[in-house]
C-alpha cells in the first residue's frame, strides 16, 4: 500500500482491510511510521514515540476488535500509556513515566489500536495554541505558518498530515473543537461524564474537560465514542448511556431540526467576517436540508467567561501547580513552568475559596439559562472560532507583558496578577469567545469542516451545540452534512 492510498481511508476503512486480509497491522504501522519521519521535523506533531512496541502488538491484533491494526497517536495530556512519558508540555514532569495505562487507554487497545506515540500540546492545555517551551510549537499541516490550534495541537497535526486517520484529543475549554477547525477536522466534545478520566482523575477542570477523538471523518468519531464511552468504579459522574451505537446515528436522517445561529462576539469583539462566511454558508446548507434555522440572542454574557470560567480554571491550576509540588518533593519554583502558567498559578492562589465558590455556582446559573434556550432550538450554531487560525506566536505575551510577568513571579505578587492574566485572558477570549461555554454547562459540542480560505489555504470550522446527553442528534446531524459536503 502507497501512502496515497493510505490516507483515502479513515479508520474504519483500514480495519476493514485488516478484517478481510487485504494488509498486515504491521505494514499500516510502518507507513505511520514513515509519514512521522518524513513530515514530523517540520510539524512538531509527535514529540514521544513507541514504534517498536507499536510493531510487537501489530502481531497481536484481535482482527474482531472495531479498529483492528488501525495505527495511533495519544495526546500528552491527560492519558497514561503504561511505560511512556506524560509531560503535558511542562518542564516540571519532563521525566515523568506512567505506570499504568488509564481506564480509557485500556478500550483503545481492546478496539485494536495500535499506539505509536504520544502528541504535543501546550503545558496542562491551557492555551488554544500549540506552544509549549519544552517541546516547541507545533505546526498547521496546511500552512506551517500557523497554529493547528489548541491544546490538542499535536494530535490535529498529525492527523490532517495524513500520519493517522484519527488521534486523541481532549476538551475543557475548546482544546476539541479549535484544532478541528483550525486543521478542517471533525471534532466532537462529548457530554460530561461520557468518558472516564480514571484512574489519573476523578474529574478534570471542576467537570469542565472531557476526552473524545479528532478524525477526518464522522463516522471514526461515533466508533470511537462507542469504543471510549462509559464510567468505571468511583467515577463521580455516572450518566445514561446511549440508546445505540453512536455509529447507527451517522447514517441516521436527523429529521427537521431547530437550530438557532448566531455569530455575536461574547466579549464585544469583532469577528473574523471568514468565520462569518463560514457559519452563514451553513446556514444555508441547513435551510435546503430542510432545517428550521433562525438568527437568534446568544444565551451567554461576558462574565460568562471573563469571570465563572476563569476563576474556577486559575483555581483548578493552582491545584495542578500543588500535585507537581508533591511529585517533585519541593516547592514549584517558577523555573520549573513557563512564566505564563506561574502567573496564573499565582491568580488561582489569590482567590478565595469563596470566590471559587461563587463561580461556579454561576456554572449552574448558566446551564439553567442555556436549557431555557434549548426549549425553543435543538441546537445552537455559531463559528467555532472568531478568527482564522492564528500565525505561530501571535498570542504569546508582549515584550512588555513578559517583563511585567517576570517580576510578579519573582516577587509572587498575586494580587498584582490580576489585570496581566485579565489582559491575556482577552487576548484569548477574543480568539474563543464560544467554545469554553459548553465546558461549563456540560453539553456535547462539534466543529464541523466547513470552510477554506484560498489564499492561505487555511481551513475554518463551525460549531454546534446541542442538550445535555444528545450526541447522538449531533452524529446525525454531522453525518448529513459530510454527506452534503460530498455531493
């Protein structure tokens, strides 16, 4: 098999192959391996790789299993694979080797993947961009000029280079959704408590982050959901499970759908009229699909974001800056993350339980007047970005903001923190005004391929947002459109 014909499979497609006996498991992972080489010193996808192992388990594949022989990458964040670093882009756990694999990793290898390595993403995925001074930045596959986004950066890269069909990525503020759309993947962030952190966690980000896939096709996506979804013991979310395979609904007619739209910036800014373009080229694809779709007020407010979201993740991160220090047996010292992160880390510790609290109680606040949206529309539609993909380093601090910051972490002023972070923080609401909004009410979310810009042949995606518990009216509806996208 030639690497052409490689990538005009997804997933699925190549299990097939394996199923029948077209190919071996072990040739699948050598063209892997080969597209690595060959791309990944430009793209920076990979930044971690088990290739020999990969190669010994190809022998041992359950030719049964859904995605038998089908070649593999995991995100540095968030999931162990037993005998590999988990750095999550941070210099602080840079020798860190897992033990065991998570509960998730374990139904990977039962549905027949075949992990080859691990992908780059920011430190603790933070940041919609892929940046992390460890590692360095990865690249947009379709223009190296740009991001692939963020935080599941590496995984997107990898597969929109055409180096897997579909790759982990996981999902507490859009780290899903934004390298879909950045890279012209599907992306689906799945209701919370559908997948299981076990045993690393218990929750992520207060409930706010959840694991799924990116994919170049929809149906890779609900098969792998299948594959991932359900709680293991001592989960503290335990939620209804679907009524059938994720992968019947793609191939299953939506029926009329209500889906309001709306492209208002949450904190006041502009949009990129690209993304605009986008969302309203779908809105017309829904209209002759026979979709009800009306223009409507966004459910959402300002503080939304600038004030339930990033209190409750400063204060998460705080958290996470606590467990390095147990790990390292010492004080985080600024040196042992980016500056960045140890401002941050200092903001979550200026905050009071109180205000912790406080925060997110407004979570619930939000979930109840978003559901009083959903009375009326099954789905909200808005672009998933309010910006094409972003040139490399164009959201990293000021030369100005960098010293600024250097001296609160010195000092570890705190409360001076505040109006840096704030500054910073807009620069990124700017970029993601809609994408952490599911994250705190906990619906399912998608970014769908929508769009292209010719001159920098950059891809933009939009976003649909759909009730609590309801991928599956978002697999269908996803499955529709990539069939219209077809035609």
């Amino acid at each position: 098999m030639t690497f052409e014909e490689y990538r005009r499979h997804d997933a699925l497609g190549l299990a097939a192959l394996v199923k029948k006996g077209d190919i071996a498991p072990i040739e699948l992972v050598d063209i892997a391996i080969r597209q690595i080489e060959a791309v990944n010193p430009e793209l920076n996808a990979i930044i971690h790789r088990r290739f020999d192992a990969a190669r010994e388990e190809a022998g041992l594949v359950n030719r049964a299993a859904p995605f038998a022989g089908v070649p593999f990458l995991v995100k540095d964040l968030g999931m162990e694979v037993a005998g590999m670093k988990m750095c999550t882009g941070s210099r602080g756990y840079q020798d860190y080797v897992s033990q065991q694999d998570s509960f998730v990793v374990q139904k990977m290898r039962q549905a027949g993947l075949l992990i080859l390595g691990k992908t780059n993403t920011p430190e603790f995925g933070i940041t919609p961009f892929t940046e992390p001074k460890l590692f360095g930045p990865t690249r947009n596959p379709w223009n190296p000029a740009h991001s692939p986004g963020g935080s599941s950066g590496g995984s997107a890269a990898a597969v929109a280079a055409g180096i897997v069909p579909m790759a982990t990525a996981n999902d507490g503020g859009g780290s899903i959704r934004i390298p879909a759309s950045c890279c012209g993947l599907f992306g689906l962030k799945p209701t919370r408590g559908r997948v299981s952190w076990a045993a690393l966690e218990g929750e992520m980000w207060s409930g706010a982050a959840v694991e799924n896939c990116v994919s170049r096709s929809v149906r890779d996506s609900a098969a792998y959901l299948d594959a991932i979804q359900g709680a293991a013991p001592g989960d503290p979310y335990v939620i209804q499970s679907p009524k059938r395979p994720y992968l019947q609904e793609v191939d299953t007619p939506p029926g009329k759908l209500r889906i309001g739209y709306s492209a208002t910036h949450t904190m006041g800014f502009p949009v990129d009229q690209v993304c605009v373009q986008a969302m309203l080229q779908a809105v017309d694809v829904l209209r002759s699909e026979g979709h009800q779709v009306d223009e409507v007020e966004l459910p959402y407010r300002k503080e939304d974001l600038s004030e339930a979201f990033l209190i409750v993740i400063a204060g998460e991160l705080a958290g996470e800056i606590n467990l390095m220090a147990q790990y390292l047996g010492r004080p985080v010292r600024p040196g042992d993350v980016e500056p960045n992160t140890f401002a941050f880390y200092l903001l979550g510790r200026s905050f009071s339980a109180e205000d912790y609290t406080s925060a997110k109680r407004k979570w619930g606040e939000i979930s109840r007047r978003v559901a009083t949206f959903h009375e009326r529309y099954d789905l909200l539609l808005t672009p998933t970005l309010a910006k094409r993909p972003i040139p490399i380093g164009s959201l990293q601090p000021t030369a100005v903001e960098k010293r600024l910051i250097t001296v609160i972490n010195a000092l570890r002023w705190g409360g001076a923190v505040k109006a840096t972070i704030q500054n910073l923080a807009d620069k990124i609401y700017d970029y993601i005004p809609w994408t952490p909004l599911a994250n705190l009410t906990g619906q399912p979310s998608m970014s769908v391929p929508m769009f292209r810009i010719a001159e920098e042949n950059l891809p933009v995606g939009v976003m649909f947002t759909g009730r609590v518990g309801e991928e599956d009216v978002l697999y269908r509806l996803a499955g529709q459109l990539e069939k219209a996208s077809s035609k």
